[in-house]
C-alpha cells in the first residue's frame, strides 16, 4: 500500500531546564493525535520524546507536506506549549517562530522529516531523533550506512545493494541541493558532507530502484530566526532489510560516538551518546547530546512498536566512550576545539562583542 510517514519535532518546553519531557505534554499530544487516527486523519500515531523534544510519528495517506498533517502537528505544539506554559516549563514554545499557521511546518520551526513509500511485505523502519545537536548530525552515520562498505557488508555481498546508493546534500546557506552517486562520486560526496553544518545529507536513494532509502530533517532554527534560539534537535528515517542496510548495520555506525556540534548553548563540539529512551536525559553541562533509536515494522499502515534499539547492552561500550570524551571536550572549556569556531557561533553574543569593541581594533603596522 502506498503510506506516508511524517516525523515531526518540536521543543515546546523542557522538565527541568533543557533536560527532559513533562509527562502532561505528552499526554495532551497523545490526546490530539489520538483524536486525528478516530477521525480518519491518521493510520497511526506515536508519540514519544527525546530530551525536551516532542517527537510525533505518524502514518498517513495524504502525501509529504499535506497541509492537514502539518496543520495538526502544529496545533499539536501549540496546545502542549499551553501546557508547558502553565506549568511554568523552560523555553515554552521556543521552536514555534511564527505567530500562525500558514499551510506547512516547514521554515516555521517545527524539523520535519517525511517519506512517501510502497510498503514492503516487511517495512523495517528505524527513527532516529536526537537532542542537543543540529542537523547534519546524521552525515557520517548516514555515510557509513549507505556507502562503507566496512560498515554496511552489503555493499559487498548483497546483489541487490551492490550498485550503491545516491545521497541528495542540501546547501542550507544557498538553499540549493545537488545528487551524488556512491560509489562512484564517493570523494566528490564526502567534500561537501564532512562539512555538516552547510551541507547536510537531506535524503538517501536505492540507485536502481530510485526508492527512498532514508530522510532527515534539514531545518536550520537559527538560520530561520536569524538569532540563537535553541539547537536543531534532528530526526532522521531509515528504511532497513531488503535492498537497505540490515538493522545491525543502520545502528553500527553509533557504535562509536561521533563529535557533533551543540551541546550547552549549542555552541560546543560534544560526543554523540546512543542511549535508550528512558536515558534521553541529558543534563551534563546540558548533555552531552544523545541519539535514540526507534524500530517499527508497518503493517498496513500501522506502527507495530517501538523497540528500543539502544536500549542493547552491546552500545554500554560507546556510552562509556562517550563519557570519556566529553571529560577531554569539557577540559577545554570556552576554547576550541570544544567551543564552535566563530563563524559557526554568529547567532550567539559574538555580532553584539564586536559591535561592542570593533572601534578598539587598531591596525598592525610593526
């Protein structure tokens, strides 16, 4: 059957500070997606959170950026910033950048991830979300999926994978995108994507059968509100099993904590920690960022799940590594590597200090 699925996230208020979900958000995002499924809206419904991010997965019929699903996640996010607001919550709303609605979620910022798909006898799907790290958080795992080969076997050993994948990059500064064909255009790929802030990986493509494979969101909050207002907290799709990578293989490549950038104030380099959902509490120096892993299999339509994929005692390994890390990161303090270069730090104090001292600054002529 042909299905969408939309993930679409907001931080709407955080339970204590930045660190977790208010149980009462929840539930009054469960009532409302809960009402859409009784009213022929919605297949199915899940919700869940990472962190302070209200994450909404949904099933659907009405095709990618239907005004209906984007509308009910958006009044969604309004009544449970309501919530969040009489309970007094941390940043209540502060992902909602425009006063109304106005047909598409997208640019208003809510991250959006959606695929529109011909469900397979057995559709495995793997929902990543994450919490204090931005979009192109997902580069180098989406990399290590779809084309290394010392990740993903099957691109050795599977005939029907063996032809590689093409990876559609976003230029989020131009708002320009380009298609790059692994392998073959392997190098020219990693030259735009190993610089993730810019340029990250939107979407992935089985290259024989022009099927989607995965999907991120791309929404860049402080390039839309054109000031700091919290960190992109990215969600991503993979479709696994079949001509994509197996399970084991999408979720290897958290097997080694990655630095991403985020953290306190989203303005640091922090490990990637994948951690279960019960553990999606980050609140080390407001970290250090974390990635949850989803798996559903569809089933007409409807969401059998979720497992807890990093909920495996065999990610303990990378958790511990994680920790180490962040000590080294942390040691560093205002200083890089740890804190961002400046040009990625633009939205934070760093226009008002040199406002503040740009008259002080006096030629070098010795």
């Amino acid at each position: 059957m042909e299905l969408t699925l939309s993930v679409i996230k907001a931080d709407i208020g955080g339970y204590v500070g930045h660190s977790d979900s208010h149980p009462d958000c929840l539930q009054t995002a469960e009532d409302s997606l809960a009402k859409a499924k009784k009213d022929g809206l919605l297949i199915d419904y899940h919700v869940t959170k990472c962190g302070d991010d209200l994450q909404l997965i949904m099933t659907h019929q009405k095709g990618k950026g239907n005004e209906e699903i984007h509308r009910l996640s958006w009044d969604t996010f309004v009544c449970c910033t309501d919530v969040a607001k009489k309970l007094g919550l941390h940043g209540a709303g502060q992902d909602l950048l425009a006063d109304a609605f106005s047909g598409n979620v997208k640019g208003m910022g809510p991250g959006v991830a959606e695929m529109d798909i011909e469900e397979r006898p057995s559709e495995v799907i793997i929902i990543f979300m994450a919490d204090k790290t931005s979009s192109g958080a997902w580069n180098m795992p989406l990399y290590k999926m779809f084309a290394d080969p010392f990740n993903t076997i099957g691109l050795v050993i599977a005939e029907n994978m063996h032809n590689g994948f093409a990876f559609e990059v976003h230029d989020v500064k131009e708002s320009k995108k380009i298609i790059l064909n692994t392998p073959d255009e392997i190098y020219d790929l990693l030259v735009y994507i190993g610089a993730s802030s810019r340029y990250p990986v939107k979407a992935v493509y089985h290259r024989e059968s022009g099927e989607i494979a995965a999907e991120s969101s791309t929404q860049k909050l402080a390039l839309i509100a054109g000031r700091y207002v919290g960190k992109d907290d990215p969600v991503c799709i993979v479709r696994s099993q079949g001509k994509f990578p197996a399970v084991g293989e999408v979720l290897e490549p958290f097997a080694v904590p990655i630095l991403v950038e985020g953290w306190m104030r989203g303005s640091h380099y922090g490990p990637l920690m994948p951690v279960s959902m019960h553990d999606s509490t980050p609140t080390r120096f407001d970290g250090p960022p974390r990635v949850v892993a989803y798996g559903f299999q569809l089933a007409s339509g409807k969401l059998i799940g979720p497992r807890d994929m990093f909920a495996d005692i065999s990610f303990d390994n990378a958790r511990q590594k994680a920790n180490n890390l962040a000590d080294v990161m942390r040691y560093h303090g205002p200083f890089e590597p740890h804190r961002l270069p400046l040009e990625e730090m633009e939205y934070t104090t760093m226009p008002a200090v040199e406002k503040k001292l740009t008259d002080r600054f006096k030629p070098i002529t010795d």
